[in-house]
C-alpha cells in the first residue's frame, strides 16, 4: 500500500507508544489492586493479543506489490489480524466480566 513517506513510521511509533502505556497502566493497576488479578490478567492478554493484531495489519501494510503472491500474501496478513482481534476481544469481554463480578 502507497503511502506519503514517513506515514507507516508515524503509524509505528503511535501504536507502540500508546500500546506500551496501555499494558504499563494495566500492570501498574494489577500490581495496586492484588484481588481482581484474574480480570487484570485477562486485560494484559488483551493488550498482548490485540498488538499482535496491530503488528499482522501493519506488516499487510508493507506488502511488495509486485511480487507473484502479493495479494494473498495481504490476505493472510489481514485475516489473521482479524482473528487475532477477535481473541482480544473476548479477553476484554471476559475481564469486563471478571470485574463486574468481583464486585459482587
């Protein structure tokens, strides 16, 4: 995919910065709050998945098109970033839970 020069590293840096704060909060708030680690827990492997998912549609990003198999080579790139979203959202739906519950 073509884009103005110094766009993908933008991209990069952006979701690394916010990603790493992200899963430095969560680990801060699992180390403060010790009794709802399983939601923590479930909440880190959000974070952990759904970077994954960044890393597999960043790298569908950066394709050669013009090699021969460019295209499913995208492909497979996009459909397991959206898997791997997909993981990351039950995770999150599951601590959400883990959290409600909790409170009870």
């Amino acid at each position: 995919m073509s884009m103005e020069q110094g766009v993908f590293s933008l991209l990069v840096w952006g979701f690394s910065a916010f990603m790493l704060c992200a899963f430095i909060t969560v680990i801060t708030l699992r180390v403060r709050y010790k009794h709802n680690k399983s939601a923590y827990n479930l909440l880190i492997a959000h974070f952990v998945v759904f970077s994954l998912a960044g890393i597999a549609l960043l790298n569908a990003m950066t394709v050669n098109p013009t090699t021969s198999m460019a295209s499913e080579d995208a492909s497979m790139l996009l459909s397991s970033a959206g898997l791997l979203w997909a993981i990351s959202m039950v995770c999150l739906l599951a601590g959400m839970v883990k959290f409600n519950s909790a409170e009870r």
